[in-house]
C-alpha cells in the first residue's frame, strides 16, 4: 500500500511538472512571435521568466529532485546540476538589473554632482595650513604629527592612483563593452536553439524540464546583461567626466597635504634648530662659567660646548635635506606626470596629437633634470654612514650616561689622590654638566634620527626620478626615430641656405664670440692661463715624446728589455703628441657653451666641443698609426694599410669638421630656416664624405682589410664581405637620404650611434691589440725562463758528465714543462672569442633601442617562470626570444673560456707561484670544471630553469645514471678526488701493477702515465683510489740507490767498506743527509756480499748516477787492490782452478 501511494504521488508530480513544461513551452514560443519586432524581445521574455522561473519555484523543484527516491545517483546529479545553474543565472540576471537601474540613477546624478566638484575645485584653497599641534610643541611633537600626514598623504597617494586606474579602465570600457553585447547575443541564439530542441526519446521529464529551466534563465541573465551594457554605455560619458572630476578633487587634496606637509616639516626643522639653538646657548654659558674650575669640570664643560655646536650643525643639515627632497619630489611628480600622459597618448592614438617637437624639448630636458637631482644628491651621499655610525656612538654614550652618579665616579678615577671633601664638590660641579650632556644626546640622536629619515627619502626619491626618467627616455628613443622633424629637402631649402649662411658668418655674430670668450678670460684668468701652460707645454714636449718613442721602440723584440709597459707609456706619449690642438679646441668650446646668449655663441661652443672630440680622435690614430708609432712597432700591424689609414686621415679632417662645427651651431638655434637648410646641408655633406672616406679604406680590393682577406680567403670575413663592405659604404648613404626627406633628428640620432659603434670597433680591436701584445711579451719571457732553466740542467748535467766517461750520458726524465704553443692558441683564441663578443654587445647594446628587429626579441614571449620575489610572493617571470639569445651567447662565452682558461691561468697568475707543474694542472683542471658549472647554472637561469624547477627531474636522472652509468660516474667521482685531495700529481712517478712512469694526464675518467719506453698506460680513476698504487715523488723526491757488489773471499771488508764510501761521497749528486751507507751483508757462493745504499734529491739523473757510481766503484776497488768475485764457471775460464774451500 505504502509502495502505491509512493509511485502515485511520483505519477502526480510528474504529469504536474510535464503539464507545467509544456505550458512553459507554449508560452515562450507565443511570447516569442508576438514579440518579434520589438528590441530584444524584452517584455515577452520578462514576463515568461518571471512567471515561471522564480527563485522559489527554483528552490523547490531542486528539493524534490534531491529527494527524488527513483531516480538513479548520475542522473539526480544531472538535474541538481542543472537547477543550481538556473538559480545562478536567475541571480546573475538580477545583479544585472540592479546594475543597469544603478548606471540610470549615476546618469541622473552625475551633471549635478560634477557641477558641485567644480565649483569646489574653483574656490581659492586655504592661504595656510592649520597644524593640529600646541604652539609650544617641541620638535618630536612635530615629527610626529609629521609621521601622522605622510600616512595620510601616502593613502590619499595610493587612492589617487587607483581613481586614475578606474579612470583608465572606464576610458576603454566602450569598446570592450560592445564587445560584449556582441558575444552575450551570440550566446543568446545559441541558447534558444537549444530551447527549441525537442527532447530526446525516453528522457526523463524532469530532467527535460530542468534543462529548459535552465536555458530559460541562462538567456534571461544574457538579456539583463544586454540592457546592463546598453546603460553602461548610454552613461560612460558622464560617468567619466564625474570620476575625472572627482580624481581632481582628489588631487588638489593631496596637494593640500603635501603643502600642509611641507610646513610641518619647514616648522619642524625651525623648532630643531631653535631648541638646538637654546641647547647650545646654554651649553656655552656652562663652558665660560667653567673655565676657572678644576679641569674635569672644565673638560665636561668643553665636551657639551662641542655636542651643542655638532647639534645645531645636523639640525641644520638636516632642514637643508629636507628642502633639497622636497625639490626633487616635485621634480619627480612633474616628471612622472609628463611620462605617463605622454605614454597613455602614445598606446592611444600613436603618434596623433603629439609632435615631434614636443617629444624632441622632453627628451632635451631630461638629462639636465637628471644631473640636477645627482649633483643635489651627490652633496649628502656619502653622509648616510657617517651618520648611522655617529648615532651607534651616540647610544654607546646615552647607556653610559644613564647613572650619572656612576658616570661623575669614573671621571673621579683619574684624581685618585684627590681629598674626600675635594670628591664631593667635583661631583656636585660634574652632575649637572653630566645631566645636561644627557640632554644634548638626546637631542642629537633625534636630530641625526631625523637627518637619517630625509636622507632615506631623498635616496628613495632618486631612484624614482631616475628610473622615471630612464623608462621616459626609453620610450622617446622608441618613438622618435619614426617622426619627421622637418619638410622634405625642397627649393624652399636652397633659398633659405644664403640666409643662413651670411648668419653663420655674420661678423656681428663672430664679434660677440669674441667679446664673449674676452669677458671670460678676465672673469676666470685660472682657466685660461691653466689651458695656454697644457697646451704650450704639450708644443714643448713633442720632441721629447718623438725620441722617447723611438727609444721604447729600440726595447721591442728582446726577452730582457721588452715589456708591456713600455706599449703602455708609448701609448700615453701618443695621445701627449695628438691633444694640444684639441685641447685648445676644447677649451674655447667649453667656455663659449657657459655662455646662455647669443645662441650662436652657445652653437659655437657646442660645434667647437664636437670639433674637438674629433680632432683628438683622429690625430690619436695619425700617430698611432705613424712609421715608428704603436700601431707598427709594438702591434706590427701590415705597413701598407697603415700607410693607406695615413693617406685617407689627412683629406678627411677639414671637411669632416668643418661639417661638424656647421651642424652644432645650426641645432642650438630656434630658428627652423637654419636648422633644416645650414644644419641639414652641412649635415648631408659630412655624411657623403664619411660614405667616401669608408669606401676608400675598406674595400675589399685594396683596402685595410685586403691582407687579412688574401691570408684567409675562405674566412668569415671574406665570406661576408658581400655583407659588411656595402653596409658600411650604404649606411652614411642612408643618413643623408633620410636627413633630405625630412627625418633630419632621426639621422643625426643615428649618426651618434654610428660614430659610437666605430668607436666601439676601433676600441675593441686596440684593447684586442694591447691584450695581444701583452700575451706576446709574457710568451716571450715564459719562453726564455724555461730556455734558461734547460740551460741550467745541461750545465749542471755537462758538469757532471766530465766525472764519467764519454758517452755515459743517460736520457734524464724532467717535470714536464709548460707547452708554450697551446698557451698561445688558447690565448689567440680567447682573446678573438672577447673581441667578437665585444663588439656584438657593444653594437647591440647601441642599437636595441632604435632598430625594432632587435627590440621585438625581449617582446617575443616564449614561456614563462615562477619566481619568488620580495616579501615571498610569486612572481612571474616571461622568458623571451632575447633572453634565449643571452643564453647562447652566454653558453658560446663558457666553452671558449673552459677551453681557453688553461694558457690563461699559466700566463696571468700560475707562472708567479711557487707551484710544481703537478699543482698547476690541478689548479687548471678543477678551475675548468668549476667555470664550466657556473657557465651552466648562468645559462639555465637565463632561460628560467633553476634549481627548484629540475631538482626532482635530476633526482629521478641520478638513478637512472646511478645505475646504467655507474663505473663513468665512479671514475668522474675518483677524478675530483684525485684532483683535490692529490694522491698523485701530473709528473709524479708511480708504480701500479706492474707498470712504473711518470702521471702525464689526469682527465675526468682517467688518468694517463707514461712509462720509460713513452708508452702511455690508461688507468680508470677509481682503480688508483681504491686500489694500491706507489707513488714514489707524493710528499718527497729524495730517493735511494741500492748498489751490490760481490768481493772476494779474504778480501778486506773494511778496506772495501771505505772504498764504497768514497766513491759514492765524491759524486755530485748524492746527498750529504741522509748520507751513504756501505755495509758487509753476508758470504756468498762466490764471495763476500757488500751494499752501498745513498740517496738523490729527485729521480731526474737517477739512472746517470746508478751507471756512475757503478763505475766509480768499480775504479776505487781496482785502486785498492780489491777483486770483485766472479762464479765459478767464469773462474775457471780466467784463473784456473779455483780456490779450495776452507
């Protein structure tokens, strides 16, 4: 029965719910038709909703399915599902309306609201700032109250940066806004094809009626999404303008803070410096009054006096700080300000509404705003230490002036002889000294806590300025290239070009730059009379410099008069011999730019500066590449492209400079006719003659670079010289092409940045050079030490040999010598690696900014990395095609060095240690293996993989290595600990097994030793550390020679004793101690058994002086009439019979 009424209630509930779906149905599509015409089908779709889908029904039809009995777990979860979806929506469509009726009623309120902001920001802001502080504050109230308004100005701060997001956000929500609609519409059709879906066969009607619910109310919340944005949209504007006048009641709010912060801290460093002023006054008077008094009153006395002038001083310093940083920080707020707007209109609307010239005056100021804030900076820099450390000391002297009687008793110390009535008035004369000394500390240590704090803000207020103006200016090398500064090169040009040029020669124009440089020679005679003594000096010195250079060159080519420091000195004496030109240049330059007017006094001295850069350039590389100068004699540079450079600097320099004078002096001048007819004409030759003088030089026919092409003619140069030689020739080409069509600032930018690429090139093969001939100079003299040393053993040896007959000599086994050849191609080899390199960031480094192909590589996003940043939040970091390159290139440097490092070591550091050759491969070795780490930890890093990201990755590959690798890994293991720990060395001599030589290698999984037939024998590394090898040089190389010789019977044994001692004391090379020992061992067969057993330094002549005191021996035996017993066999042959045995 109970089972009955169960599936009868179910039957009544599920004809209610399909009776109800159907209805739903019916009355959607009928609302549809009859709403067809109308927008949206707003009302129709409301009403349907509305009366049907509410919360309630909602709410009940999910409690029925959730205790639904017959219906199975996945499709019950299925239908909650469904009906929890359906209730989100239904209140995402209210949070939609709501937000529409809110967008309606801010429209309506908006223009009254704004009309009110405006009329407040058009009142006068009050005259004075009122200070919330008692007039007789001290000056630690104030610095409270002062703390108290920089937190309220740094929150105003931050709200107003949020008001300007929002304000950004709300500027571009139009658009996004459509966007938008656009989708919620395409999702609205998508939901009402599903609508009219039939259900499928045998689809449980709940499940039918809870999707369709489910639909009905996904495109309810579409349609209130719909209207919502239709109402954003309709009210952007005036909510725009009301968060935009709100933002600037913001601001003049937070102006008015920080002026109400700027008088605190005006009236706080005034309060300072009065009670400093009191402090002192009062520690003065105690001084003068002391001055009869015993002398530890009058010391104290002193002492204050100096705390009280040391605290006036800081609470000065610290009020100058205090305005130096608020400076600044209005500097900064401009600045910032500028950046930002000129950045929001530049990511806008491009280049549209912004000229040129106002990018070109912004990116003129910022260097000049920049020096400002680092001189004003630089006058305090250096006293953040100086003031932390004062105030240590300052804490030392409060904690021992906190019992002031204690205090008085140790300065009583020092009168011991003094009477107790004495005592007791030297102690009522020194507490009050001492009470006020404590005062004056306080006072101090909050003045210098004070100075510290502005010092603080001012360092962090720099940094901001400064990366302020470093992004600022970044972005205006982006954009300026690409905007033409000027009309492209026309008739106009060449009628404004006589004007221009009777300007520039105008004598008016020249007597003002006279009488200008006249009034500064007689305001500043120092500097000039400083000037004429260098320059009329160098004049003097030039002969001098001229037979110098040829005496440093008479050293060049020997081991023992040849350095590097007399390329060094030859170097200075070249730029002695090129500056006295330029150094005049320079001079009038310098002075004529001091002068703010005329402009074409300023333009002068602007030209002249340039002009004298250039003078100073080119007349350097003249003497440099001179027949005796350093280019020929000291980097033996091919004489004919020195002639060549020679012949090509001389037409080149009237030209050049006289263009270079003309552009200066056009680009300071306002006037627009000068600049883009004089300036743009003169500009235009300078670079033709430039074109001229590279294609003259470096072509590859008959230029500089012809003998490195017909020495290599399968190089990367001659390969490429298709590539360089019409790039170099094109590129002045270019400038002057775009300077004529307009983009005249664009050329003269990259024309700066051409000059300093050659620059860069021409720096970076000099320093190759020096580096070169550095190397060369200590190759020699490595070359003539080991030359010496060999001719040291060949003496010693040839000494030794005249005691042993002709042609006893033995082959010696000598420590193996540095192999000079490898060093040097090590050297060359790094060294070519440092100067591509060089030149390669050099070049990049110049041009990122400007050419978009090598500024889009830090754009191109590859991956990205999590990183833990300050505070321990995770930052994310992109890794970029940029910093894949650095990456290589940072790869390309760690092999070339690893490979190099060795040569290096030996010429740089090893050859002046006292280290055996044993020591220096080690040293060599492990410095390898730890560049080749550190070079692979940069490289991974670069590109994002650090440790924490591969650790489990290197932990499941050190199992696997563990075991399919495990010997190499063992013998890798071994090979470190050889290295370090140095059982044995390379050139130590060693027995394993069966095989005796001397360690000739010892490699990461091997180790090589040479035996005495110069075959090599490999051992594995683990081999010579668990198992037994003796080494017979590892801690000494004194070594013993055991020397048998058999005597016959009844021969003397003390008599041979003597004899063996003899020999072996005459020789050289045996050592005194230990010193040799004979001994009588034992009867033979044939004879008396005798040893002689001495010692050697080194195994270096051992088998020389086994065969010589073998000989020697032999000689002092036959000299004492001693017989050396022979077997029987041989007896017979040569005596007869033999003795009888006794």
């Amino acid at each position: 029965m109970a089972r009955r009424n169960g599936r009868s209630r179910t039957m009544r509930r599920t004809t209610r719910i399909a009776i109800a779906a159907w209805l739903a149905a019916m009355l959607w599509a009928g609302a549809a038709e009859e709403a067809a015409p109308k927008t949206e089908k707003k009302a129709a779709d409301e009403t349907l909703v509305a009366g049907v889908a509410t919360p309630e029904m909602l709410q009940e039809l999910l409690k029925d399915a959730e205790a639904a009995a017959d219906l199975d777990e996945e499709l019950k979860k299925k239908i909650v599902d469904l009906l929890k979806q359906a209730q989100a929506f239904l209140q995402r469509a209210g949070e939609h309306r709501a937000l529409a009726e809110s967008y309606k009623l801010r429209l309506k309120d908006a223009p009254a609201r704004i009309e009110e902001i405006r009329a407040a920001l058009k009142q006068e802001p009050a005259a004075e700032a009122s200070f919330d502080v008692p007039p007789d504050a001290t000056a630690r109230a104030f610095d409270q109250h002062l703390d108290q308004k920089r937190a309220e100005l740094a929150a105003a701060k931050s709200e107003l940066e949020k008001m300007d997001g929002r304000l950004k956000l709300l500027q571009g929500r139009p658009q996004k806004a459509r966007e938008e609609q656009l989708a919620a519409k395409e999702k609205i059709e998508e939901r009402r094809k599903a609508l009219g879906t039939p259900p499928a066969a045998g689809e449980d009607p709940r499940f039918t009626e809870a999707s369709r619910l489910f639909l009905q109310c996904a495109i309810r919340a579409r349609i209130e999404e719909i209207a919502m944005l239709d109402q954003e949209i309709v009210s952007q504007p005036a909510r725009a303008d009301l968060l935009a006048a709100e933002r600037d009641l913001a601001a003049r709010g937070t102006a008015a803070l920080q002026a109400a912060l700027a008088k605190i801290e005006e009236e706080s460093a005034r309060r300072r410096s009065a009670e400093a002023r009191v402090v002192t006054q009062d520690a003065e008077r105690a001084k003068r009054e002391a001055r009869d008094k015993h002398p530890l009153v009058k010391s104290a006395a002193d002492d204050n006096a100096v705390l009280g002038r040391e605290l006036a001083r800081v609470a000065a310093d610290a009020g100058a700080v205090a305005a130096d940083r608020r400076h600044g920080e209005e500097q900064r707020k401009q600045l910032s300000e500028i950046f930002e707007r000129t950045r929001g209109q530049l990511e806008r609307v491009g280049l549209q509404g912004l000229g040129g010239g106002t990018l070109r005056e912004q990116r003129a100021r910022l260097p000049a705003i920049v020096n400002d804030n680092l001189r004003m900076w630089a006058k305090w820099r250096g006293r953040i230490g100086e003031a932390e450390s004062r105030r240590f000391q300052i804490s030392i002297d409060r904690h021992v002036l906190a019992d002031a009687a204690a205090a008085a008793a140790r300065m009583l110390e020092k009168e011991p002889e003094a009477a107790d009535a004495r005592r007791e008035e030297l102690v009522a004369a020194l507490l009050p000294l001492l009470a006020q000394r404590s005062e004056l500390l306080a006072k101090l240590d909050e003045a210098y806590e004070s100075f510290l704090k502005n010092l603080r803000d001012m360092e962090t207020m720099q940094s901001q300025l400064a990366d302020t103006a470093r992004r600022f200016s970044m972005l205006l090398d982006e954009w300026l290239p690409w905007i033409p500064s000027a009309a492209p090169f026309a008739l106009r040009t060449l009628k404004d070009l006589a004007p221009s040029l009777s300007w520039a020669l105008s004598p008016a124009n020249w007597r003002d730059a006279g009488l200008a440089l006249g009034a500064d020679v007689l305001r500043m005679p120092h500097y000039a009379l400083l000037a004429l003594v260098l320059v009329v000096g160098m004049l003097l010195a030039a002969p001098w410099a001229r037979r110098r250079m040829d005496a440093i060159g008479a050293k060049l080519g020997r081991a023992y008069t040849d350095s590097f420091g007399c390329t060094i000195e030859a170097l200075g004496l070249t730029a002695l011999l090129a500056a006295p030109v330029p150094l005049a240049a320079a001079y009038f330059g310098w002075r004529l730019s001091e002068a703010a007017t005329p402009p074409f006094v300023l333009g002068l001295g602007r030209g002249l500066l340039v002009l004298a850069e250039f003078l100073f350039s080119v007349r350097f590389f003249a003497v440099l590449c001179a027949p005796s100068g350093v280019a020929s004699a000291h980097f033996h540079w091919e004489e004919r492209a020195l002639a060549l450079l020679r012949r090509h600097i001389r037409w080149i320099v009237a030209p050049l400079g006289a263009t270079m004078v003309l552009v200066a002096l056009a680009e300071v001048q306002g006037n627009e006719a000068i600049r883009n007819s004089l300036g743009r004409l003169a500009f235009i030759v300078g670079v033709v003659v430039q074109a001229v003088f590279i294609q003259r030089v470096i072509r590859p026919a008959g230029g500089i670079a012809a003998g490195a092409l017909r020495r290599r003619p399968t190089g990367w140069l001659a390969r490429l010289r298709f590539v360089w030689y019409p790039l170099a020739v094109g590129v002045p080409v270019a400038l002057a092409i775009a300077s004529a069509a307009g983009y005249h600032f664009t050329a003269i930018e990259l024309e700066r940045r051409v000059i300093v690429s050659i620059w860069i090139v021409v720096c970076a093969v000099l320093l190759h050079a020096l580096a070169l001939r550095w190397f060369v100079v200590e190759k020699r003299r490595l070359a003539a030490r080991q030359a010496r040393e060999r001719r040291e053993a060949e003496l010693k040896l040839a000494e030794a040999a005249g005691q042993a007959p002709e042609g006893a000599k033995q082959a010696v086994l000598e420590e193996p010598a540095v192999d000079v050849s490898t060093i040097d191609a090590q050297m060359r080899s790094l060294l070519n690696t440092l100067l591509g390199f060089a030149i390669v960031v050099g070049l990049w480094v110049v041009w990122a900014r400007v050419l978009p192909a090598l500024a889009m590589l830090d754009s191109v996003r590859l991956w990205d990395t999590t990183a833990i940043g300050e505070g321990g939040a995770a930052v994310t970091e992109w890794i970029t095609l940029g910093s894949v390159a650095v990456a290589v290139i940072a790869l390309m440097l760690t092999i070339a060095a690893a490979k190099s490092l060795p040569g290096v070591l030996e010429i740089v550091l090893l050859k002046n240690l006292p280290l055996d050759a044993g020591s220096r491969y080690a040293v060599t070795t492990v410095s390898q293996y730890l560049l080749a780490v550190v070079g692979v930890v940069v490289v991974f890093n670069t590109i994002g993989i650090g440790w924490s990201k591969v650790q489990w990755l290197a932990a499941a590959l050190s199992v696997g290595v563990g075991f399919g690798l495990q010997e190499i890994i063992a013998n890798f293991i071994c090979g470190l600990i050889l290295l370090f720990e140095r059982p044995i060395r390379v050139g130590d001599i060693v027995t394993v097994g069966d095989v005796m030589g001397t360690v000739s290698r010892i490699r990461i999984r091997a180790t090589t030793i040479t035996n005495w037939d110069r075959m090599e024998y490999v051992v594995p590394n683990k081999d010579l550390i668990t198992g037994r090898l003796l080494n017979w040089t590892l801690s000494n190389t004194v070594n013993r020679i055991v020397i048998t010789v058999n005597v016959a019977h009844g021969t003397d044994t003390e008599k041979a004793r003597e004899a063996m001692l003899a020999a072996a004391r005459g020789h050289p090379l045996v050592l005194r101690d230990p010193e040799p020992m004979a001994t009588f061992e034992g009867f033979g067969e044939y004879g008396l058994n005798m040893v002689l057993r001495c010692f050697l330094a080194d195994f270096a002549c051992r088998i020389k002086v086994i065969h010589e005191l073998h000989t020697a021996v032999k000689q002092a035996f036959a000299a004492a009439n001693i017989e050396i017993a022979l077997p029987w066999a041989r007896w017979d042959r040569a005596r007869g019979a033999p003795p009888k045995t006794m």
